[in-house]
C-alpha cells in the first residue's frame, strides 16, 4: 500500500520513523541511480560513525542510527538513622552531557577504473540540521566544497535549520541544492511544497558527461514499501503539536488518512 500523500510523508519524520525510513531511503536512491548512470559511473552508499551530543531537546534529534552511551551504576541508597526512618544527604555530582553515537549515510558516484570521487549526494537528516550535527556536518560541506567535486543536498524535512546560502531560500518545503563544480560559488536549488510530487533532482557528472536523474519519487516510493511504513504510521490521527508545520497543511496531512 503506497502512502496517501502525493510527495513527501510528514508522518515519517513526525512520528520519528525518519531514522529507519531514511536508511532505506538512502539503499534505494543508490539502487535507481545505478539503474540510470552510464558506464563507467556507478553509486555507492559510505557511512560515517561519530558521536553527537544531546545539546538539543531529545524530541527534536531523531539520528540516523545511535546508540545511546551513559552510566548504568546504581544510585547509593539513602542512609537510615537509628529510627529507622531515611535521612537524606545530598551529593554534589556534575551534570553529564549525554551522548549518541551516530551512523550518518550518504552516497558517492564514482568514476572507474580510477575510482576518483565525482558526486556527492547527501540526503539530509535531523542531525544534520540541528546542534553539534549541525556544526559537523557544516565542517564536512566546506570541505566538499574546497574540492573539485559535484554536491547534491536533498532535503525532506520540516524540522531543523536550512543549509546556509548566500541569499534566502525560494519559498518551499523541500529543497534540491545542486553545488556544480563549474558554477560555484552558485549552485541551483529546486523548491517544491509538501503537496508537491517529489521531482526528478538532476546529478552532475563529469564533464561534457550530460547530468543523471535521480527519481526521488521512484525511491520514496520503493523505500516506504520495502519498509513496510503503511503498517506502522497511523494517518489521520493529529500530528504532534511541536511539529513544525503550517495550520493549513496540518489540517490537510491529518485529514489525507480519515
């Protein structure tokens, strides 16, 4: 069963299923692209491990895959006084700044037989678009950008802050951020609304070789089913209140599923 919205699932990220989806997600843009790019290109997916701390409301950090590190020694009991009643001390303990570990994804086109790194397509996560992730993965998009390499960012979420640009944004909910080699500093960005399809997002190569498309909409909807999403995401039923989405568009997500 496909999902009841025409682009983008708000449910997935709203509901905190984006870590898993976005997994999927990824394995299947990867798979299409292959399907597509001539020889001699083909795609794969890397994965960085890192830590992340909880510098953000837990609410708002739903990573990729973490694993939650933090202290498992019990708590000294209270002491009992002659009475037998509990007398309690305080014990001054400073506060830890928990953290997650974190596997962030992301794809690579590369060139054979020489393997040299032609595109880098990064579908964007909660972490980073928020706190530390934020500022690492801002790290790692300089460092793309020094280097003679192509950079694609998608990104699907309501949630966190935009990619920095050197003006505003076009107006959307989405966003397609296609950094060529030869154009930068400029690079183009495709908007689209929530209720839009999910477009065709052009993949440079090297050139004179003519860009590949990446079919978002084919991956989406390859990735919600492999995933089994249509089980698990109850629609229609109200949207957390601290999602960040407009009143028009929150009556007209929860509405899709009734």
């Amino acid at each position: 069963m496909p999902s009841p919205f025409p682009g983008m699932d708000p449910y997935l990220e709203a509901t905190g299923l984006w870590e898993s989806f976005h997994t999927v997600l990824i394995t299947a843009c990867a798979g299409s692209l292959n399907r597509r790019l001539p020889e001699p290109y083909f795609a794969q997916v890397e994965t960085r491990i890192e830590l992340v701390g909880f510098d953000e409301p837990s609410a708002q950090r739903l990573p990729d895959v973490a694993v939650v590190r933090g202290d498992s020694e019990p708590s000294p009991r209270p002491g009992t006084g002659a009475s037998g009643i509990a007398t309690l001390e305080p014990t001054t303990i400073p506060l830890a700044r928990q953290e997650v570990e974190v596997r962030d994804r992301w794809i690579e086109i590369l060139h054979l037989p020489e393997m040299e790194l032609v595109t880098v397509i990064e579908i964007l996560s909660p972490t980073n678009k928020i706190g530390s992730g934020r500022s690492d993965y801002l790290r790692k998009r300089t460092a793309l950008i020094d280097r003679p390499v192509n950079l694609v960012e998608i990104d699907l979420l309501l949630g966190g802050k935009r990619m920095p640009m050197a003006r505003l944004l076009p107006p959307g909910d989405c966003f397609a951020i296609v950094a060529r080699i030869e154009l930068r500093p400029d690079a183009q960005v495709y908007a689209w609304t929530l209720r839009q399809p999910l477009p065709p997002v052009p993949i440079p190569l090297r050139a004179p070789d003519p860009d590949v498309n990446l079919d978002l909409a084919e991956a989406f909807a390859m990735a919600y089913d492999l995933g089994g999403y249509a089980r698990v995401l109850r629609y229609g039923t109200p949207l957390p209140a601290s999602f960040p989405i407009n009143p028009e568009d929150r009556a007209w997500a929860e509405s899709l599923g009734r």
